[in-house]
C-alpha cells in the first residue's frame, strides 16, 4: 500500500525573517472547534479543564499556553489547539476536527506589532491586547484569528487554502517595516 | 538668490536635480519650490485653463502655482506641490499642462481669447449637437485644459496602509500643536503627533521671533527632541491628517520615501487610519491672496512664504522686493528682508493707519492695481489714495490679505465654521467632531503667545475627560502682537483679477456667476469651478465667497461656505488601495491538488476566489474542445477524477439539527436515515432558489452539508442568520470544514473498482449503494465516503483530511489513467452535468423558483420551510412562467450559446417576441451534439416544439427543438449502476 503522503499548508514558503520579525509556521497540530450545547457551558468548562487544564474562554480571551490552548473563535466557540479532544468533551459539545482547516504562522520580533498594524484593523498593542487576548478580525482581506502569546509574538490563524496569500501579505508588511528600520 | 547665513538647509551638503531637464543646484533641505528660487527660476509652471505663466506662491501644502510631475516612466507623480517634494540627488522633475514647452506654450493663446472663455463657457457653448461632446468636444478641452497625467502604465511602486491607535491626536506641530504633544507627553498619554512638513515647527521655522528665550526654530527642535525622547509620544512627520471620521478615526497621508534617491524597500506613500480617544486641531492658517489685475505672475507670492524661503531655506525670492499688505503682519516679511540686506522697494498698505518702516518705504492708503511682466514680475502699478498711479520696479511681490484659519477637519462631520468679524475670517465651532479640540492659529488665534497657551488647553481638557492628570505647564515667553487688519479682498479696476489660482477663477467670473443668477455659494462654486483644483480652494475660498457676498448684496456670513469635505490634502488612489493593486484585490484560495494541476498543464480559472482546472490537454490535443470532450468521454466509458473540494462543507451538530434542516430545506432532512445522503433545496426568504446541494447524515446529531462554491458564505451566514434570529430555540451548533476536507469526485463505470483499490474495507452496492455515505479507510486515512453523483454516472466522493489532499489526488489520478479514464476539469464537469440535466447557479441565479426548475414537488407540503409562503404568491407558478427545459439544434446552424434569447419559430427577435434565454450550453461527445439549458415561457407543455434560439451579440440563429433537460439516462439506471 502507497502511504499518503502529508503536506503543511505553507509547504515551501516558510520560514521567512525580515528585520528581525520572523514567520513560521505551526505545523500539523490537532484543532478541535468546540461549541457547548444549549445550557452546557458551565459543564463544557469544568471538562475542559478537566482533561485539558483550562477553562472555556470567554470573550476575545485565550486560555491555556503554548502545546495546549484554547482559544476563543467565535460566538460560542472556541478552538482547542494541541491535545487530541477528550471523549467527554463531545457530552457537552459539538466538536469537530478542523486539524486540516487553519493555518497557524507564528509572527515574533520586536517589530510584530509594527507588521500587524500595516494589516490588522485592531489595537494590538501590549497595552490594549495583552498576552492571552485574541481577536476574530481580518487580516488585509482575510478573515484571521490573531492571539497574542508572548511580547513580541503573535499567532495567526487563516483559512489554509488562504496560505499563500497570507504569507504574501505579511512577509509584504515585514518588508516595509524593515525598508524603514534599515540604515 | 541664497543669503548667507540663514535657514535650517544643510549646506554641507549640496546636491543637484533637475527640472524640464536642467540641472539645478540645492542644498539637502530644500524643497524643489525653494532651490527654483534660489536659483531664480521663476517660471514654474502653466495655469490650468489659460496656460498662464506661473511661478512659486506659496511655502505649504496648500501651493497653488508649482505643480510639477515628479519621476519618469510607469510611477511618475503628477501634480506634486513643488513646495513639499523635497530635493535629493538625482530627483527629475517636469513642468506640466504646457507643450511644446514651459517657455512656449502653444495653448497660451487660450489667454488671448479669455473673453470668450468666462465661467460657464462651456455650458453655453458645447450644447449641440448632443454627439459631439463625448467624441469632440470633451477630448478637445480634457487636452486644453489639465494638469498633469499620470503614465497609463501599471504603477510599479508599492505603498503601504496601517492602523495606529492612540489616546490623544495632535493634528499639526506648530507652537500650539507641539505644546499641546508636549503636555500631554509628560503627562505620559500615548500621543501621536502629525506635521505635514519634513521638520516640526510650524511657522516657527519661518518666522525670525523668539520662543522661551531662544529662537523660535530652535525651541521648536528643542521641544521635538524631548518629545522624541519620550516613548508614549509617536512623531510622525511628512504625515498629513486628511480627514475626520466616525468615532475619533482620522485618515492621515504619509509620505515615506517621496524624499529618498534610495527608497530601499520603502513604500512610497502610506495611508493610516489613526484611532484616537481625542484629538486637537492644529493645523494653524493660510494666507490669503489679494485680487488685483495680473495678481498671478511668476513673483507674486504670499508674504509668509516669502519668509519661509527666507528665514527657512535661506533663499530670497527677489532682489527687489514689494510687500502688499492690508495688516500688520506682513510687515515682517520687509523687516526680516532688510535684516538679511535684500532690497524691499516699498510696502503698499492700505491702511491710511500703517505703521512705520524701518529701512523702507511704507505707502500708506495705496493698493496695487496692476502688473508687469510675461514670463516673471517686473513692476507692479500702485493707485495713492487720491486716485494717482505711480510704478515700482520690482521682481518680486509678497502680498497678505490676512489669514484664514484652516478650519477644514472641524467641518468634515458636516459641521459649518462662523463668521469672526475681528480676524475677518471664519473660525471652528466647539464640537463638530466629537471630542476634537482646536488651538492656535486654526482657531483664529493668532500669536505665538496665544497659540501655545491653547496648546496647553486643549491637552490639560483632553486628558482630564480621559482621566489622566497633567503637571500645571508654563508658557513659554513669546510674542503676542495684536493681528490688525482692515478687510482687502479684491482691488477695483479693469482686467483680470485671479481668486483661484489652481482652476483660474477671477473675480470677474464669481461676479457673472452672481449675475447669471448663480448666488448659492455651492451655485457659484459649480458654475466657475471655483475650490475645485488640487488646493480644494484652500487660496480662494473665503476671498471668493467675500466677493460673491458682494456683488450679491448679502453679507459674508449670510453667504456661507461651500462644504469642507475630506481629504485636506490631494491622497492617491495607489495609497488607499494599498495592497490591493492586481493579484492583491482579493485573496487567492487553492485545492490541494493546485500544484498537481497547474504540473499537468491544467489552466486553472476562478471560480470566486478559488482556482480550478479548466482542463487537462494531453499530449497532441490542440483545442480545449479536444480535452474536455475526451475527459466526458472517460468519466462515461471508464473513470475521472476531479477536485471538488471548493464546494462549501458545513458541520452541523446538536438534537434539533434535524428540525433545523427541514426548516431552512423545502424537502425533509430529519426522516432521512443515517448513513445516507439526500439532495436539499433551500429558499431564500422570497421564495426564489438560494442554493442547492446534498447533506449527508453522518449520525444521529451530526449531518454534514454541502453547499455550491459560490454560495459556501452566504449559505453559512443564510443559516447563522436562521438559528440567531428566526429558531434560537434549537440546539444546534454549525461550523464551516469546507477547508478541513479535500474531496475529490471519482466518476464513471470503473469508479468503484478504483476504489476499491485505495479501500480497507471494499464496498459493493449492497453495502454502497446510491446516497450512501459514512467513514472510510483510504491507504490508511481516515476519511469519508459519499455515493453521489453529479455527472450522472456511478459516482463517489471521497473526501480525507487537507494534508492529504495533494496526495491522493496524485494517487486517484494515476489510478484512473491506469483504467483509461484520467483527471478533469470544470469544462468536462460542465458538459457532463448538462447532458444529466444538472443545475447550477446558471440556473438557480436568483430569479427562479423551484416551479421554474420543475422542482415544485421537493417543497414538502408536510412541513413549512423558509420561503414556502412567499413561493406561493400568484404569479410564480403556472404557464406564464419561463420554465426550465432542454434544447437540441436541429438545423444547419448547430451551435448553442448562453445567454441568447428564445423566440417562437418564424416570430421576428425582438425584445416584445421574447420567450426566454438559454442559461447553459455544452457540445456534448456523449450524444455528439451541443446541448443547452434555458428558461422558456411554459417551457414543460412545449416539449418537441421547434423554437428559434438567436444571440444578438454573436451574431448567431440557430433552430432548436425543445426537450427534457435531462438528456442521458433520465431512468438513472447509471448512477445505481
């Protein structure tokens, strides 16, 4: 039997470094989107830190860190990152394997925020979007989920059939910070 | 001409550039504007409708003589204000609207029949006949009549846009602009600072006065730099704020590398969007003109620019220079050139109550009436007041009407300024734009003094709304003249007296506009064109409207302004579609069998945003007839395989999900079995056809809906919509996995035997049958598996997580070529589903109902769904509609095109004979004819009917017999095969 052969979203076009900011990407992690059931919130919450160590998050929050996070995606959804979903999950919730679905780049370097303000519409700066905040917002033309996950990182989810664009964007963006910050 | 000793240019460091192909001498820090004067280029330019000479007039953004066009090729810049490019090395720069040349200009001659080309001329003159205008006279004038153009080319540069985000905004750094960003600073506010200008000052870099015991320019680079210092305080120079909008969002024009030999990577320009909490206007004042015969001669300038070229860039704009003034203001500009030693010929005031001058002459009640001099000034006649004329000689004019406050960014939330009857001028009125303030000159305050004490004002009033404290600030020691002016706008007498310099506008023309009956002041704006160049008037506004009011008889504040609208400054459409340009106007999605299709030659289309194969050329193959008719014949005879994976793919979850479907399908959904897979309709609230497609149940809560390419969105926000608003009540949770699954199509006899290759577990049509579906093993993938079918053949698809994606479809492809069969593309997809008589959004577009496609019996009568009621409104069903049916050629013509219209056998093809249009059209090699779709007036009872197709954009008639739309296996015995 031929084996099936997996291939990363940004196959061959990460990872790039400009001025310091990289771009990488994240690769091949389990996502899982949970939605609670009518009247299942609470309980979702209590399984998910349960089996995963962190709560439900609530609004435009994270919760969890790096390897197992869970991030808030939407009305009454949020992405859990990293583990395989427990089973006692789905008593509560809708969950589904979006593994394939997303791409997810990281951005760091003391100019991340620079880069993301030629593209994203909102205050990301540390003082306003702290670690453990996230936002559904768009990303140039993409709709995207952007998390802050340390001081000068940032994680960047778009749609995967979008990776090429998204890199494109961004590695634009990284250009004219550094075209500006050279010399 | 350069004085010694003066101005911030660098002059360790020379350079040169060159304008209309000379080369000209500068110094880093100067303005192409200012190195002209220094190098006592006085012709700049030609004037937009009469082709006059024109020169430097002003220092500022708002320049109304010195466009030129900047670069060569592809990027050139047109229109650039000579007064804010800054000079580097190597710069080439060109003089516009002139040909053959800026000294001889051919179109000049339009000045010599200036009689006939008063305001409205072309109004009254190019009425008739009507067919002219487009081809003769518009052509005609656009090439008269101009500024400068840009290439045609694609623009090769590249601009940027960004967001920032800030507590406080200083909307310009002069004294009030740059003590308000220093107050709030040490405050520690986060503060954003913009200065349209390459260094922060203000008026204090042209002016000689002292600021806080040192020079003005020096306290100003003083208060920068601590500002610099300071991390919560963001300067951003050559950054022009162009616009007030909703909830505290400016937009604002910078300038990135307009000034760079070596852009390095740089965007040329960026466009921000600037957030703020509050902000403050201080965006200081503009001198004014004054209207006089031949006012626009290369030489006349304002008399604060002439000491901003002086006292900034150490140039002087003449050897002999005359100030015309109406205030005492103006008599800086002689003062400070006869302090650097530079000959001032006199100054003409009209006040009988002029002060004094210091080392030259005063005419005290006199106006100047007239000028001399083609290609630049050389004497200018004054009248005394008891009506004699007397010449000076003379090669430059500074003149001063007084200053208008720039009001402009309080007015762009449809604010009005008022009349201020002491500075002659309008000022802003208190919170037209929400918590924006305003300080300094724009707030008709207009000492040095004044000035930075509202500065401090409008910061401490900011930040205590905001809750921050701020330290009690002194006011640095400044001058605080009083500003004493008697109202000047235009002197009496014969000939032309220019108000808006851009458009050339005279007096005369405001006044037939008054006289012709166009009194509004938006009536004369439109009638003259007066406001309407780059400047938007920023020269002639209030001077304009000062004359309107007079020869109207009304007063200034009873005439108004004309509206203040964004942007302040001229903004490029490449800075605001940053990004955007070309490939960048949307994004791009690909399959995962993009690189494998694109490697087999396979031109990909768009479909939305995706990218899919046309088709597949093999070797030999000339036509894409050739492929797409070998690709049906494949999926017919043996196997195909094609990425279907754009189609949209929604997860649906929870209890109710079944009662959920039945409402927003017009067929049943909660009935249908698990493990199997059901072809839905869905309305939309009108009654017409949103989108079809098929959901499988997957089990017992969880059923995956499919949706076409094109409706993947609005399906999935059709359905948020639904369960938000109309049935909350339901447990039901959704999300799109369009992008989680690739899924390829593998259709024909042989699809099964394929299969069954890549299987764990092998199926035949017992443990397969049609519409079934559930989870497979593929080569050791878990994915999913769908018997259905839209080519009409025993068909599959199967679907697995994206990163496999590329993989299989290698897989699938090499297997199907193996059994003679092969991949395809959209065109062999396309025929296939005509020949099976399958719809698309070709059909389905938005104006037919499920009547119209002969589906009326998939609207359960057992149930209600969204649209049902509304579907059943008279006039949707019965034999007036355009029905859906098939149609073959059967005469000497046999091509069918989409979107020709149908007409009755021998009826003439015209628009009231029209019986309907055909939607879809294929050749199909299976019955080898081509076949077409299309709507046709009670199209079902007309079946063997002959009819008349004609295209009257092709060119083509072809006689058709109507059919079923189904034209192979109507029975279906294929696809249970």
């Amino acid at each position: 039997m031929v084996d099936l052969m997996a291939k990363s979203p940004c196959d061959g076009l990460l990872p790039v470094e400009h001025g310091g900011v990289s771009l990488s990407e994240i690769d091949m992690t389990v996502l899982t989107s949970v939605s609670p059931y009518k009247g299942q919130d609470k309980a979702l919450s209590a399984a998910l830190k349960e089996a995963h160590g962190m709560a439900f998050p609530g609004i435009n929050r994270a919760t969890g860190k790096e390897g197992a996070r869970a991030i808030w995606f939407g009305q009454g959804q949020a992405m859990l990152i990293g583990p395989d979903p427990a089973s006692s999950l789905c008593v509560h919730a809708a969950v589904t394997d979006q593994s394939d679905a997303w791409v997810l780049v990281r951005l760091e370097g003391g100019r991340a925020e620079d880069v993301l303000a030629r593209l994203v519409p909102v205050d990301l700066r540390q003082a306003a979007f702290k670690r453990g905040h996230t936002a559904r917002t768009q990303l140039q033309h993409m709709m995207i989920s952007v998390t802050r996950t340390g001081d000068s990182s940032f994680l960047i989810m778009a749609f995967r059939s979008m990776a090429k664009t998204l890199v494109h964007d961004l590695e634009t963006a990284m250009r004219g910070v550094a075209a500006r910050h050279a010399g | 001409m350069r004085i010694n000793g003066k101005g911030l240019v660098d002059r360790s460091t020379p350079l040169t550039f060159t304008f209309d192909g000379h080369s000209v001498d500068a110094y880093a820090g100067d303005t192409v504007a200012s190195a002209l004067l220094a190098a006592e280029v006085k012709l700049v330019a030609r004037s937009f409708k009469y082709h006059r000479p024109r020169g430097v007039m002003g220092a500022g953004s708002e320049e109304a003589g010195a466009l030129i066009t900047v670069g060569n090729g592809a990027g050139q810049d047109p229109n650039v204000r000579a007064t804010m490019q800054e000079v580097y090395s190597g710069l080439e720069t060109r003089s516009q609207n002139r040909w053959p040349s800026l000294n001889f200009d051919v179109l000049s001659l339009n000045d010599l029949a200036s009689p006939f080309l008063s305001a409205g001329f072309y109004y009254k003159t190019f009425m008739w006949p009507k067919a002219f205008w487009e081809k003769l006279y518009e052509p005609v004038i656009r090439r008269a009549a101009g500024i400068g153009g840009l290439s045609g080319e694609h623009n090769p540069d590249s601009y940027e846009k960004a967001y920032a985000f800030c507590d406080f905004l200083v909307i310009g750094a002069g004294s009030a602009g740059l003590m308000a960003a220093l107050t709030a600073g040490r405050a520690g506010a986060d503060v954003i600072l913009c200065d349209e200008d390459s260094i922060m000052g203000g008026r204090l870099n042209g002016e000689t006065y002292d600021v806080g015991g040192a020079t003005g320019q020096d306290w100003a680079a003083s208060t920068v730099a601590e500002l610099a210092s300071m991390d919560n305080v963001r300067l951003m120079t050559r950054t022009t704020v162009t616009g007030a909008y909703d909830q505290g969002t400016f937009g604002a024009l910078e300038r990135v590398s307009h000034h760079l030999e070596d852009r390095g990577g740089r965007p040329v320009e960026c466009f921000w969007r600037i957030a703020a909490k509050r902000s403050v206007l201080a965006a200081g004042s503009i001198e004014r003109p004054v209207a006089f015969r031949n006012n626009d001669r290369p030489g006349i300038m304002t008399a604060s620019a002439v000491r901003t070229y002086l006292n900034r860039y150490g140039v002087a704009p003449g050897k002999a220079v005359t100030v015309f003034a109406n205030n005492d203001d103006a008599h800086r500009t002689a003062r400070d050139l006869v302090e650097a030693g530079v000959h001032v010929a006199g100054v003409i005031d009209t006040r009988r109550d002029a002060p004094d001058g210091d080392g030259y002459e005063v005419y005290k009640g006199a106006e100047i009436c007239n000028s001399e001099g083609r290609k630049a000034l050389e004497a200018v006649t004054f009248r005394y007041p008891d009506g004699r004329e007397d010449k000076l000689q003379t090669d430059c004019l500074a003149m001063s009407g007084g200053w208008n406050p720039s009001v402009h960014m309080t007015c762009h939330m449809n604010g009005r300024p008022v009349w201020n009857e002491g500075i002659q001028s309008f000022v802003p009125v208190d919170g037209t734009v929400p918590g924006m303030l305003t300080a300094g000159a724009c707030n008709g305050v207009f000492s040095t003094h004044g000035a930075l004490t509202q500065g401090i004002a409008a910061a401490q009033e900011a930040l205590s709304d905001l809750g921050v404290k701020t330290a009690k600030a002194d006011v640095p020691k400044a001058e605080d003249a009083p500003y004493r002016l008697k109202p000047l706008w235009a002197v009496e007498g014969k000939g032309r007296a220019w108000l808006d310099f851009q458009n050339d506008v005279t007096v005369k023309d405001v006044k037939l506009a008054a006289a012709e009956n166009f009194r509004s002041v938006e009536h004369m704006k439109r009638y003259t064109t007066q406001g309407m160049a780059p400047d938007q008037g920023k020269n002639s506004n209030v001077a304009a409207l000062a004359v309107l009011a007079d020869a109207t008889g009304r007063g200034i504040p009873e005439t108004g302004t004309t509206t203040f609208r964004p942007p302040y400054v001229p903004v490029s459409i490449a800075a605001m579609g940053a990004g955007s340009q070309g490939i960048g106007f949307a994004p791009q999605r690909f399959t995962t069998s993009h690189k494998a299709s694109v490697e087999a030659g396979a031109p990909m289309v768009e479909v939305g945003m995706w990218y899919r194969p046309s088709f597949f050329p093999a070797p030999g193959e000339k036509t894409w007839r050739q492929s797409c008719d070998r690709e049906v014949n494949n999926v017919r005879n043996a196997v195909g395989v094609c990425d279907v994976s754009t189609l949209g793919k929604i997860d649906l979850q929870g209890p109710d999900v079944g009662e959920f479907l039945d409402f927003v399908y017009t067929n049943m959904f909660s009935t249908l079995k698990v493990g199997r897979t059901r072809y839905g309709l869905m309305l939309r609230e009108d009654g017409t056809v949103m989108d079809d497609g098929t959901t499988a149940r997957m089990g017992e809560n969880h059923y995956v809906m499919t949706t076409t390419t094109a409706a993947a969105g609005p399906v999935m926000r059709h359905l948020e919509y639904v369960h938000q608003c109309l049935r909350p009540d339901l447990d039901v949770s959704m999300i799109s996995v369009t992008e989680q699954w690739a899924q390829f199509a593998v259709a024909g006899p042989k699809s099964r035997e394929l299969l069954n290759g890549l299987l764990a577990e092998e199926i035949n049509s017992d443990s397969w049958p049609f519409m079934a579906c559930g989870e497979a093993l593929i080569q050791g993938v878990k994915g999913r598996l769908f018997r259905i079918s839209f080519s009409g053949e025993h068909a599959y698809e199967v679907a697995v997580p994206s990163r496999y994606g590329d993989s299989l479809f290698r897989l699938l492809v090499s297997r199907a070529e193996s059994m003679g069969g092969g991949a395809y593309g959209m065109e062999a997809l396309n025929v296939l589903r005509i020949e099976k008589g399958h719809i698309t959004h070709s059909e389905i577009h938005g104006r037919t109902n499920a009547f119209d496609i002969g589906f009326a019996r998939m609207v359960s009568a057992k149930k209600d769904c969204i649209g049902k009621t509304m579907s059943e409104r008279p006039g949707l069903v019965g034999d007036t509609r355009e029905q859906l049916v098939g149609l073959k050629p059967i005469g000497v013509v046999k091509q069918l095109t989409a979107g020709a219209h149908l007409f009755e056998k021998g009826a003439d093809p015209v628009r009231v004979n029209e019986q309907g249009y055909t939607t879809s059209v294929g050749f199909s090699p299976t019955l080898e004819t081509y076949l077409g779709l299309g709507f046709l007036r009670n199209g079902r009872a007309r079946h063997g009917e002959e009819i008349q197709m004609v295209d009257h954009l092709r060119g083509i008639t072809t006689q058709c017999v109507v059919c079923d739309p189904v034209f192979i296996d109507p029975e279906g015995g294929r696809v249970r095969g």
